[in-house]
C-alpha cells in the first residue's frame, strides 16, 4: 500500500489538491478544489477517492453538500510534501 500511496501523490493534480486542502482555512468542496488545481469534476472526484480510499481526507455528507477536511495523516504527508517542495526550490 505505501507503494500506490506515494506513486499515487507525486502526481502533479494529487499533490497540488493536497496543498490546496492544507492551505485552505475554510471548508472546501471538489468543485471549488477542481476550479483552483485546474482539473475538471470528474478527476477531481477520482483523486478524492483515492485520497479517502487512503486514508488522507474526511468527506462529511450533509445532503448535497459534500464539505472535505484532511485526515491527521493527510495533514502529516502534506507537512512532508512542503518540506519537500521548499527543499527544491
């Protein structure tokens, strides 16, 4: 599994929706994250599914309303990933 999760996070969308998630203060929706990433709904929910599927965010279900929030897991990877990103420059 930690094969697929790091295959499946160094991809170019997965990680800037993860950064995304972490640098938004507010609650935040597939369709507000697919419009700042730059990706269309579809692949935004598939990336939402692999990240749920692993373990890296919350999606509350409140009718239609689908708020999202990282895991403390997701939050610890992300921490990881902008260590990583100011290390490249």
């Amino acid at each position: 599994m930690g094969e697929e999760l790091f295959y499946f996070l160094f991809r170019d969308k997965p990680a800037k929706v993860l950064l995304a998630l972490f640098n938004n203060a507010e609650t935040t929706y597939a369709s507000e994250l697919a419009k700042e990433v730059d990706c269309t709904y579809p692949h935004m929910v598939k990336v939402l599914a692999g990240f749920k599927e692993f373990g890296l965010i919350d999606v509350s279900s409140t009718g239609r309303v689908k708020p999202i929030v990282l895991t403390q897991k997701g939050r610890k990877i992300v921490a990881k990933l902008k260590a990583l990103q100011e290390t490249l420059g």
